[in-house]
C-alpha cells in the first residue's frame, strides 16, 4: 500500500500556553475489499503493519472491514447472513491478533449479528487493545435509506442509551468517540461527543457513487461535512473510506485527516490503497475552543425542536416498502 505520511505538525493557530503533552501517531488503512478472505486479511494486515513501523500508535479501519458491502441492493431471505458475532467472529479475532503481533490499537468495524426477528444486525465499530483485548465498541446510531445504500434493510439502529460513549486511553492519552459513516453527516453526534470530553472522532466509511444520480460526485460535501464538524466542536477527525467498485457503488476513497482548525493534514488519492499517519497535537482543540468557545455558549434552552419526533413531512417514502 503507498504509505501518505503528513510532513508536520502544523501550529496551533490560537495557542497561548505550551501543552503538556506530545503529539499523538495515529494512522489509518484505505483499502479494496478482496473476495478471498485471506487476501483481503494480508492485505489489512500489511496496511497495519506500515502503520505500526511508521510508529503509529492507534490505526483506524474503514466500515464493515473484511465484509463486502452489503447493502447496494435488497437482501434476498435473511439480511444478516453474512452478521457475525461480537466476541469470537472474525473481525475481532483478526483485529485482536493484528493489534498483537504489531502492537498497536486497533479500530474496526464489522456487521454484528443481533437476536430479534427481523434479521437485522448492527453495524457496529470496536477497538482492540495491543494486548488483544476489547476496549470499546459503538453502535452506529443513523442509518441510511438511499438507493445503493438500503442499510436500513441490513441494520437496526444503535441504541439510544448511551448512544455517543467516549473512550478514554492511557497510552496513547486520548479521548476518542467511534461514530460511523452515516453519522458524519449529523452535527448532532459530533457536538454530542465533544459535550462528552472527545478530542477525536473516527468515522469508519463505505461511501461513494450514487446509482440514481451518477452524474452527482458527492465527495466534496462528504468532505466538507466532516471538516466543519471538526471545526465547530474543537475535534480531529480520522476518517478511513473505502476504494475500489463493490456492486453498484464504487467508493471514492479519498479518506484523510483533519484538526480542529479545519485543514487537512493528510488524504488518499480516490483509487489507490493507501495508509494515512500523521501526528495530532490534540491540545490544539482546547486552544481553538478556548478562542471560540462554542461549547460554553450554547443555548440548549433554545434547542427543543431538536428532541422532537420525526416530522411526517420529513420522511422520505420507501419505493421498496
């Protein structure tokens, strides 16, 4: 895989007091799903691995890491048929294994298998500890209902308890919140989870091409979105996309990452597998947000129409329904 490292830490634009801290390494793996398991896992696991030399010390993975995507089309019978369980499945067990051997921590996202009766699963993001040990896990929380993209065929959502947990880590010392895909595109989840403490997010992603408007390249908004709710909530980002056509979608790649001050520290080409590391300066979300305090100026006594039901004008019709 080409490996993308950022050139420098850029200054903090607003800082006043020196941090206490260094930098934190952090890296993330674009790649293209493989139809044989083994391929696509040496391919990971090589991505990874550069990562770790590179001496990162967290690696970010892109949504549902070793599935095909599922969801370009309906399911035909049960859609949980490729689900898997939790704490035993193969995601797991490959994240587990990989964060050992290279030590490291290690994201991943994976299609979990649920009890109910419909079949539906959770799409569902974990981190696994250099010792192999589950640290984390968050559900995703909105799911998508467009053409090529019929995820609410596939996942319930998340649960609303707790639905934006922070996970605190020692070493590397950081507060991160694990929302995924869909999600980026609510301001909502990022100022949850900057409410919460987080100083970076990461948004596993399966995004690309529009099978009922392919003339339309939503990748710039894509982009735009995520960078301005790094910008509105003092956060980093980490955003790992995939590449390559799956189906009727073919992914635009183009994963990166980004500070609070909205710039962009590093991104993958569209078409290419790549890993992504730079080195964050997490105090830099303090320094922004103590110049614009965004958080403490808030009028949640304004916000109530937020915590309404979902309006009926609202609700786009389901032609598969």
């Amino acid at each position: 895989m080409q490996l993308i490292t950022a050139s420098e830490v850029p200054v903090s634009l607003a800082r006043v007091d020196e941090p206490a801290a260094a930098p934190v390494r952090v890296a993330l793996v674009q790649h293209h799903w493989r139809e044989d398991a083994g391929e696509l896992q040496q391919a990971l696991r090589g991505g990874i691995e550069q990562a770790a030399k590179a001496g990162a010390q967290v690696v970010f993975l892109a949504e549902l890491t070793l599935s095909r995507y599922p969801a370009d089309t309906l399911p035909e019978g049960a859609p949980d048929q490729t689900a898997e369980s939790l704490g035993d499945g193969p995601t797991f067990t490959f994240a587990a294994k990989a964060a050992k051997d290279f030590g490291v921590y290690v994201h991943a996202s994976l299609f979990e298998k649920a009890p109910e009766a419909d079949g539906r699963g959770l799409n569902t993001a974990i981190l696994v500890s250099p010792d192999g040990e589950l640290v984390a896990r968050t559900r995703k929380t909105h799911i998508p209902v467009t053409a090529g993209y019929y995820e609410d065929k596939y996942f319930r959502p998340g649960p609303s308890d707790n639905a934006y947990p922070v996970v605190t880590l020692d070493d590397p010392s950081v507060k991160l919140g694990m929302p995924t895909c869909w999600d980026e595109w609510f301001p909502e989840v990022a100022r949850s989870y900057a409410l919460g403490g987080a100083q970076l997010l990461a948004y596993p992603t399966a995004i690309g091409s529009e099978p009922d408007h392919p003339e339309f390249d939503t990748q710039p908004l894509w982009q735009h979105t995520i960078v301005g709710h790094a910008i509105a909530n003092g956060v980093f980002v980490v955003v790992p996309n995939r590449t390559g056509s799956e189906g009727l979608i073919t992914f635009y790649g183009s994963s990166f990452i980004a500070d609070p001050y909205g710039r962009v520290l590093v991104q993958a080409p569209r078409d290419t597998e790549a890993v992504l590391v730079a080195d964050l300066d997490l105090a830099q979300g303090k320094d922004w947000i103590d110049l614009f305090p965004f958080l403490s100026t808030r009028r949640p006594d304004t916000y109530a129409s937020l915590a309404e039901p979902i309006k009926p004008e609202h609700v786009r019709a389901d032609p598969n329904a």
